[in-house]
C-alpha cells in the first residue's frame, strides 16, 4: 500500500527553508510523530515491537527521499526552492492502516530536520498509488539505497555488503523470509533452508554506492552504506509482495529499499 503525500512549506517559513543534506533519520522521526497522532496505540506497538519472529523485528514500512523541484545543495544542507513536495510513503498492508492513513495524514504539519536546520510544512494532499502485479520474476529499479550487512565474528560493527559480494544474495533473500516468517509465522518455518527455495537475484545495472550519515553532529552519530541499482529477482510471489511494499533489505523504516517495478 503506497501512498504519495504533497506538502506546502509553512508560510511563516517562507525565508528559511534549510534542511540538513542527510535528513533521512529527521523524516522517519516526523513519520513516527504523525502515526503517534493518529493511532497511539499503533505508534507504540510498531516502535516497541513491530512485526516479530524471534529477536528479529521489522516495522514493515518504507518511504523515498523527498522530491523538490528547485533546490540548492551545499556542502551539508539542502536550501529548498520549491514551494511544494512531495514524498512516496509504502506500508505492508495491515488493517489499522488501511482505514486510517490519508485520514491521519490530511492537514498535518510535520517538521524535517535538527535543532539548527529544519523546515515546518503542512500536509496539502494525499495520493494512493496503484499496487503492481507481481510475477515470479519482475524486474526492479531502486528508488532509495538497499542496505545489507554482515555482523562479521570479532568485529563490533556491521560490514555493508556490495550487491556484488558473495553474501549479498543469502543475505538479501533471507531478510525477505524473516519478513514473511514477522508478518504470519505459519507462512514459512524458520527451519527452511534458503536452498529449497526458488530465487535468483541479478544486477543489470550499473551500482552506486549510497552513504547517509544519521543524527549527524551528535555523539549518536553513524553512517549507513546501501547501493542503488537496478536487478531481477525471481522468487515466490509473496516475496515480491513484502519487498515491493515493506522495503527490500534492511533499515527501511530509515527510508531504506524503496524500489519501482519497471518489467
């Protein structure tokens, strides 16, 4: 279930539009904020817990980058031009979202950025995006970077995996899996072997190397490495269903693995 949402900058910010060049982390704090609003009971569950199978937990949620139209990017801010904007928000369908999401959303104010950088806008109107129809094999571009990492023995932090290393693949099919196993634990047991499952993942593409650095300036601060690419995957259709609308790979409630289907 995908939606596009169109904001209007506040009008008492009409000469201060600045929001820092890695606003990722800022936006996916406005989502929770909004959602909080809307349903709190919600909000928490999915902040807290979300969709769980065992210590693994997903929000099953994803969203783009923000489009503007006329920018101006400095070294480490983004001075927004435009006077509207608009962003590509894709939930896992669940029944307290259907009925409440353009309702939460419309007329809302939502702010993007730190203490030092940030843009207040207001909702001024929401679009419900059609859903694809999957094959076993379809055809993807990425819209957001895809994020898989490896925890390796010794080591304290993850290593981000280039779509071209050996794990990638494993890595990325078993991350759908464990999706499928949060969002209905009867749909797949945790026992099933990556081999007696059908796929094939391939780049057709060129890859690029995407960094977006979280809580930037603060001592929370860290960096996440994803790839933008286009590729084919070929599997069971329910993977296609949860990665096209939870996010491919990991960190999506970030705003990471939005894709498009293009064949």
């Amino acid at each position: 279930m995908r939606f596009r949402i169109f904001l209007q900058v506040n009008e008492s910010q009409a000469e201060r539009k600045v929001i820092p060049i890695n606003y990722q982390y800022y936006m996916s704090a406005a989502i929770y904020k909004i959602l909080n609003e809307g349903n709190p009971e919600f909000s928490a569950w999915l902040h807290s817990q979300g969709y769980a199978d065992g210590a693994k937990q997903f929000k099953l949620f994803t969203f783009s980058k923000l489009s503007i139209p006329q920018r101006r990017i400095d070294i480490d801010s983004i001075k927004i031009l435009s006077r509207e904007v608009s962003f590509d928000i894709s939930f896992f369908p669940h029944p307290a979202i259907d009925g409440f999401i353009t309702g939460i959303f419309k007329r809302q104010e939502l702010s993007i950025g730190n203490r030092d950088r940030n843009v207040s806008f207001v909702v001024k109107s929401i679009e419900k995006l059609p859903t694809p129809l999957f094959d076993e094999k379809n055809v993807y571009r990425t819209l957001t970077p895809v994020v898989a990492s490896l925890k390796k023995e010794g080591s304290r932090t993850a290593t981000y995996l280039n779509p071209q290393d050996a794990e990638f693949k494993d890595i990325f099919i078993r991350n759908l899996i464990e999706k499928l196993k949060a969002w209905n634990h009867n749909s797949m047991q945790s026992t099933t072997p990556l081999k007696d499952i059908s796929t094939e993942f391939r780049c057709i593409s060129e890859i690029k190397r995407k960094g977006e650095v979280i809580k930037q300036g603060s001592a929370e601060e860290s960096k996440i490495i994803g790839y933008l690419f286009d590729f084919v995957l070929t599997a069971p259709v329910e993977f296609h269903e949860i990665g096209y609308a939870a996010g491919f790979g990991e960190k999506n409630s970030m705003g990471f693995g939005l894709v498009e289907k293009i064949g």
